[in-house]
C-alpha cells in the first residue's frame, strides 16, 4: 500500500503516517468489509490570501490477489456540488 497526494502550490499539506501497509485477506469474502481499513490524516493549509479553493489529487497504489492496483482520484469545490 501506498499514497501519492499532489496540491496546488497555494496549499501546504501535511501528511500523519498511515495506520499500516498492509491487509490480511478478507475472511469472509464477499460479505463487505469485516476488517479495520488503512487510514491516513492529510491536513490542508491555505497559503494564499485570499483563500482559494482546495484542490487533492490522490493515488493510491496496492497490490491484490498478487496483481499491483491503482486508484486515482481529485477531491476539490466540483465534488461537493
């Protein structure tokens, strides 16, 4: 497991280290998320003024079933329309 944040240059951001790097398998496949999932804090600071919108890229890269995985996303202003 591992996580890639980009932000503008008009943000600082501060990352808390993830609660792990890795998941034992699920022991009841296909009955939804019986384990504690990976977290990890990312704290935003606004280093323009005014105050412009935030914007996160996110990837996060795993590996299951042996096959690598990757999952990208941008959580910004769109996403709460």
């Amino acid at each position: 497991f591992s996580a890639e944040e980009a932000v503008p240059r008009y943000l600082a951001i501060v990352l808390g280290a993830p609660s792990g790097s890795s998941m034992a398998a699920e022991p009841l496949p296909g009955f939804g998320p019986t384990l504690p999932p990976i977290t990890q804090a990312l704290h935003l600071k606004q280093q323009a003024s005014p105050a412009k919108p935030f914007k996160v890229k996110l990837k996060v890269n795993y590996t299951r079933s042996g096959k690598p995985q990757s999952l990208t996303t941008t959580i910004g202003p769109d996403c709460f329309l």
